[in-house]
C-alpha cells in the first residue's frame, strides 16, 4: 500500500491511501460514507490494481493505519475507527504474502545465446524480466530480481537469493537457441521447464545449453545432492506453475501476434534451478535463431506481451493454489 496526503484549499487535507491488488466487489463503483470530524470519506477503484481511499478531514495525520486481519483500519481522532473490511480487503490480505523472484538468465562475461549480430540473449531476458517485475508490482506482489543490470551471477548463487528472501515462486527467464542452422529454420516456440529427473531429448538439449556455464563447477551438483533437494510436492507444484504460466503466455502472444507454437511444459536438469525451496520454473521464451521469432524477441511490446502472460500465469496459479 502507498500513503501519502495533500492539502487541499479549503485549509482540510486530503489523506490518500492506494492500495495494490484489491478490488472493489462487481457493480461497485465510487462509494460515499460520512462519519463525525471527517469532510469526506471516498473508496473508488482507480485503476484495475488500485483501490483508492481518500479522506477529507481538518483532523491531525490519520498516517497511522494499519492492517487488521482482513481489514485495512484507520484510527480517527476521537477514538472511532473507519474500516474497510471483509472482501474488498482480502485480496491484498492474500497477495502481500506472496514473494516473487525473478531471475534474468545470463548476464556479464555469460551472453548465453547469441545470434545474428545483434540478437543477445542476456539483453532480451533482462528486458523482459524488468517488464515482468513492473507488472507483478502493479498486482501487489513483493518483487525482487537475482540481477537488474549486466552482471554475472553464478547459477547456485540465484537459488539461494530466492531462498534467502523466502520467495514463494522462483521464476527463471531464458530464450533458446537451435542446435545448428538447419534447425534454426524450424525450431520455434514457447518451453517451460521445472526440475525433475524424467526428461525428452530437447529437455536435455536445452538444459546442456543452459548449464554450460557451470561446467568448471560441475560437481556441486552432484547426482546425489541433486536427488536430495528433490521433493514430490515441490515437482507437482512447478509443474502446476508451469502449466498456469505457459497457457497464460500463449493467449497474451496469441491475442497479438498470430498462432506461437507450443513447445509445452517439460521436466528437465537445470542446474540454475536446482536448490530452490519453492516451485521454480525456466522459461524458454522463444527461439532467438529463428527467422521471424528470432526478431520478435527484441521488440519491446512483444516482450511485453511475454512479461503479461508470465505474470497472469502466477497470478492463476496462486489463486488456485488458495482455493
Ligand atoms: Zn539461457
């Protein structure tokens, strides 16, 4: 939430309190309610992710709200409480609980894939992953990034960020490259990947590709340890994950840009997500050596499309995950 207040001419102030993520109930739209020592008291939805609250009072600072249960309360001067409760509230309530982060493949001396002079996987990723962070933000989830900027980071150092800020979802960003030009021509489309030891040839492919960078450190990982940070429910639920996010990117792509092929949602060996204590997901956002989907890759409101579908695929999945 974000609070803040303005004088207003009349010689009241006018005290402001934006709350991300909650929604008034269907058919609401401004609401009106009186109450002793305050001018004026107004909730109205300000934009789709923003409640807003304003009141109107000669009162001193009313900045000492706080959260109540499912009831945002703020104490007023002679002792009486304004509330919102109930429904209205209880999708903050909800969203503030969920950490969310964000990992931008590559980065620094690692490019990861790279293609046609200026198509870079390290840029595209990051690009997308700051789209993405703007958007989870927007929805009222508490957001970080393993990177934010052109730097190296070692792949077991991610994991053990999103441990450490106790994330609830690990979300890793990458874009794929064909194994040679031949197939440059032919590979296209959306993978998802989560952790699992079953895996197809292109899972492994991809996962080669992507551990590379690791090589020199290759026995951190070994097969036991591996095993052992392994868990049932910590499977079905990235699968889950990746099944929510992988159809939400197709409608946001589809909606914009015609038919995106489907690579689906795979087990594989990435080693970036092994050690995450929460369902953890690899996007493969498309082939940078293809042709057309190697060019839409770089265009700004395609990767925003991307950052769209990726965040209401973890919206959807939380949200069932409540239920
Ligand atoms: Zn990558």
């Amino acid at each position: 939430m974000r609070y803040f207040s303005l004088p207003s001419a009349d010689g009241s102030t006018k005290y402001v309190y934006d709350i991300y993520g909650a929604t008034l109930p269907k058919g609401k739209g401004i609401s009106h309610h009186s109450y002793k020592n305050i001018d004026s008291f107004k909730i109205a939805q300000n934009s789709p992710n923003k409640l807003r609250v304003v009141i109107k009072s000669k009162q001193k600072p009313l900045n000492r709200h706080a959260y109540s249960g499912k009831m945002l309360v703020i104490p007023l001067t002679y002792g009486k409480e304004a509330s919102i409760a109930g429904r209205t509230i209880s999708n903050i309530e909800n969203k503030k609980r969920y950490t969310i982060v964000i990992d931008a493949g590559h980065g620094g001396k690692d490019n990861g894939a790279t293609c046609c002079g200026d198509r870079n996987e390290k840029k595209i990723v990051l690009a997308i992953a700051k789209k993405l962070r703007v958007k989870l933000n927007n929805m009222g989830y508490k957001v970080y990034m393993t990177r934010g900027s052109d730097f190296f980071v070692q792949l077991p150092k991610r994991t053990e960020f999103a441990n450490k800020k106790r994330a609830d979802i690990f979300i890793s960003i990458h874009a794929n490259a064909a194994p040679n030009k031949k197939k440059a021509k032919i590979f296209r489309g959306i993978e998802v990947y989560y952790l699992s030891p079953a895996q197809s040839k292109r899972a492994k492919e991809a996962a080669e590709k992507e551990n590379s960078v690791m090589l020199e450190h290759k026995d951190y990982y070994t097969k036991n340890a591996y095993l052992s940070l392994l868990n049932r429910e910590k499977i079905v639920e990235s699968h889950k994950l990746g099944l929510d996010v992988d159809k939400k990117i197709l409608s946001s792509l589809n909606e914009y840009s015609g038919h995106v092929e489907n690579g689906g949602v795979k087990p594989a060996n990435f080693w970036v997500l092994v050690g995450a204590q929460m369902p953890s997901i690899l996007i493969e956002t498309g082939y940078i050596t293809h042709p057309e989907e190697g060019k839409k890759l770089l265009d700004s409101y395609y990767q925003s499309r991307l950052a769209k579908g990726i965040a209401e695929g973890i919206e959807r999945y939380l949200k069932n995950k409540r239920r």
